[in-house]
C-alpha cells in the first residue's frame, strides 16, 4: 500500500491511488449498468481501457519522478487489476469481458507537423521533461506487451502517436464489434474525445470519485450533448442536433482537452450547435439514422451555400485532428504496424504465474479474479 502523505514531491508518484480512480465501485456500477443496458440481452462486454487519459493524469501530477513509493511494475500490475476488477463484476452477472488496453499519446505527426501543430501541446510539454516518468512508463509499456499474451481475453494494441479514440475505432470495425446483439461495447475513461464513439455504439463509463464518493456516470448517444453541456458548464441544454455531430461542433469551437483554441468566427457551443441545426431545417442534410456521421467537408459545402463566413480549411483540419473515423479509415489503415492487429491468447498458467512471481514480485497480479 502507498503511503500518500509526503513532503518531497520527487519522492514519487502514488502510481495506486491515480488508477485506483478508475475502479468503478461495484453499487455504483450496478447502477450504471442497469440504466445504461436496461434493453440489452447482451452476455458478452468488450471494455476498453483508455491509457491516455490514466498517463495524461500521471505525466499533470505535481510530482516529477518514479520514487521508492512506485515500484518499478506497478504501473503495468495495477492495470491488469484494473481489468480484473472489472472482469470480477461482471463474472457475478455472468456476464463474459473482453479487455483491449489501448495505450497512445493522442498526439499524431499529421496533426501536429500540418493541420494543428500546437495539437496537445501541453501533455507534450510535460511528456518530454517527466523524462523518469516516461520511462517508467515505456518499460511498463513492454511488460503489457508480454503479460496480456498470457491472460485469455485481455489484449494489448499501442497505437504510438495516434488518438486512442481513432485506434479503439479502428479495432471495433476490424475485429467486427459493431452491431452484434450479443455483445456491448466499453470504453473506460476520463478524456472527452472518446465521447464520440457513443455514435459507433459504445457506452462511455466515466469514472469520478471525490472524497470517497463513487459519483460515476455513464455517456451514451441519448445524454452526450447533456452531459458535454454540463462539463462545459452551460446551463442552457445543448440538445438539439444528433451526437454524431459531436466533432463537428469540437471542430467549429474549441476543445481545450487538445490545446485547441477557439475556431475563427465561432466563440460558443450554442454557436456551432445552433449553425448544424439551421442547416438540418434546411433540409441541405437529412438524418438517415442516429449513427450516420457526416464528415466536416460535407458541412463546409452546406456552409459555402449558407455564406457562413469562416475559413474552410481550418475546420477541415481541425475536424481531422480530432475524428476517430477519419483515423480510422484513412490514417491507421496506412500504417501496416499499427493496421496489422490480432487477438492472442497463450494458453500457459504458468507461465503467467511465473511472470507473476518475477516481475510483479512486489505488485501482484491478482490472478484468482483474472
């Protein structure tokens, strides 16, 4: 256990408690379930864990070192218990997981060399001078790589410099997780820009915890202009349009989560929300069904009508930047190591159990719930 109470802040980072944060407590996630999946007859739950949003958190602590209150693999053992967490809630459902462990630093070269070079430039900032952090990180990195080979239904991808939004929608269509009644799809995180896969089918669990109160909630295609209006602290609703227009108006405003400012000619939500709606009055767009997403060009020649004065390109690019099915589609499919995913299972007890007892020597695994 880690003790939390120091007064040297490069002592080290209290690795524990920053992912014990995304352990939904079991009520809480009764509750969630329960609302969220009310009509399903799913039995199997595909979850995937957004390691960006746990390292981004890391890499903005106060602290700047891996000290003797981090063991080397902890980073690495309290992610699989994360899993196993999960997987030891919905076994009491008898409810089967699936886990794929995305890890990327939300940063691509296409964005950041061309179409927004400030594109997450504050995460990068402190990833480049927590230099013991990071690589303590990468060096977890690889044991990920090794262990999730050895624990059947957990899955390791590292989509390097990309979105994890775009790779974990890249996965949903490559391995055929869309659309299939006997399963739900997951997606465990604290970033916003994953909010939009609500449009693909996924369910957003959104963990939050203050002074010991789960206050957890989910996001779905039914409350995501709800829930994005009350994190972005308006009071007024911002539910008129579908939530596949998500990244639209992201696009069209600022989306401070990726250092993205203010679009030109735009200064409110209500704003871009209000613009999309004109144009769905317009009869210029129809909604075919909830999950038809329109791409920012398509926008832009309807704007180009309307004689909305703002530069084109820059809401192109910047809709690029931030849209996980354009990633999907034209970034991920380029790159072979990235585009080239499968699905391992070792079956080898103990060879995970000799791993467990080597490199997790002092951070177990928790097994018995794997």
């Amino acid at each position: 256990m880690i003790n939390l109470v120091t007064n040297n802040i490069n002592q080290g980072i209290p690795m524990e408690a920053i992912i014990g944060t995304y352990n939904i407590k079991f009520n809480k996630l009764q509750q969630i379930v329960n609302s969220a999946y009310y009509k399903s007859n799913a039995y199997i739950v595909n979850i995937f864990i957004d390691l960006y949003s746990i390292i981004s958190q890391i890499y903005t602590t106060r602290y700047d070192n891996i000290g003797i209150l981090c063991e080397e693999a902890e980073f690495s053992s309290d992610i699989i218990n994360l899993c196993a967490h999960y997987r030891s809630y919905f076994n009491s459902i008898n409810v089967q997981t699936k886990f794929f462990i995305v890890y990327g630093l939300c940063a691509p070269i296409e964005n950041t060399s061309t179409m927004y070079p400030a594109y997450n430039a504050k995460f990068l900032d402190q990833y480049n001078k927590k230099g013991n952090i990071r690589r303590n990180i990468e060096l977890n990195i690889d044991y990920l790589k090794i262990i999730c080979n050895y624990i059947p239904g957990v899955y390791f991808f590292d989509a390097k410099d990309k979105e994890v939004s775009g790779y974990i929608d890249y996965l949903l269509t490559n391995f055929g997780l869309i659309g299939d009644p006997r399963m739900e799809n997951i997606v465990i995180t604290k970033d916003r820009l994953p909010y939009q896969l609500v449009s693909r089918g996924c369910v957003i669990f959104r963990p939050l915890k203050y002074k010991g109160v789960d206050s957890s909630y989910y996001i779905d295609i039914n409350n995501l202009w709800d829930v994005y209006g009350k994190e972005s602290r308006y009071t007024t609703s911002l539910n008129t349009i579908p939530s596949v227009f998500f990244t639209n108006v992201l696009a069209m405003t600022s989306f401070p989560d990726r250092n993205m400012k203010w679009a030109e000619h735009t200064t409110k939500i209500t704003t871009a929300i209000d613009i999309i709606k004109s144009i769905l009055d317009s009869g210029y767009i129809t909604i075919q069904n909830m999950y038809n997403e329109y791409s920012q060009e398509v926008l832009n020649k309807v704007l180009e009508v309307l004689d909305y004065r703002c530069n084109y390109m820059e809401l192109l690019f910047r809709w690029r930047c931030i849209n996980a099915r354009f990633a999907s589609q034209f970034i991920i499919p380029n790159n072979p190591i990235l585009a080239n995913v499968q699905l391992i299972d070792l079956d080898d007890p103990n060879g995970v159990r000799q791993i467990n007892n080597t490199i997790y020597e002092k951070c177990p695994i928790d097994l018995d719930r794997l």
